[in-house]
C-alpha cells in the first residue's frame, strides 16, 4: 500500500527536492510504527532514503527528514545491516556539519550505532 507507493515515488522522481521532501516526511512518520519499520526495509525505503541524501545534500529538509527516518527505522536491528550497506556515515557527517540545529542528533545518534 502506502510504503511502496511512497518509495516508488521516491525512485521515479529521485531529482525533484519536493517529493523527496514530502516522501521522507511521509516515511519518518510511517516509521515511528514497528510493523513499519522492516516493511520501509524491505520496500527499499533505506536505500531510496539515503539516495535522497545524496541527491539533495544542499536541502535542510531532505537532509533533516531523511536523518529522522533513518533514526526511526535504526529502532529495528534488522535495520542496521541494510543501512551499513548503504554506507550513508559520510552523508550523516556531512548534513550534521551543514546543518548542526537540523540534523546533529539523528545524525550522531545513527552514527554511533552505525559503528
């Protein structure tokens, strides 16, 4: 339903700022459910999540939405493995240096557990 949508979305429009924007808020949001943690997983929300880090890495609100679902979906350990693929700790370094206020608690929080 609503997850593969989202991420689908994130994929056929991976250039647009406003619907990354909008799909990160949407999965942050979905994400704060534990049944929805490893459903995002498993739809490619992760790695649609960090591809818009990395598309959009001058967007406060890509960086600081894409942080929080990553924060949220860290709660499943499940999680952590297909997040460490994605090698995202220099794109979490990178928008807690750009954007300290945004994102340094996510970020630090995610990298710590990241290793």
């Amino acid at each position: 339903g609503g997850i593969k949508a989202v991420v689908s979305a994130m994929r056929k429009h991976e250039l647009s700022v406003g619907v990354q924007e909008q799909a990160c808020w949407a999965l942050q949001n979905l994400a704060s459910n534990d049944d929805n943690q490893t459903a995002i997983a498993k739809e490619g929300g992760i790695e649609a999540v960090v591809l818009a880090m990395r598309r959009h890495e001058d967007s406060a609100w890509v960086q600081k939405l894409a942080c929080a679902v990553l924060y949220n979906l860290s709660v499943a350990s499940s999680n952590l493995p297909i997040m460490r693929k994605e090698q995202p700790r220099q794109l979490l370094e990178a928008a807690k240096a750009r954007f300290p206020s945004e994102c340094s608690y996510d970020a630090s929080v995610l990298i710590n557990k990241l290793g």
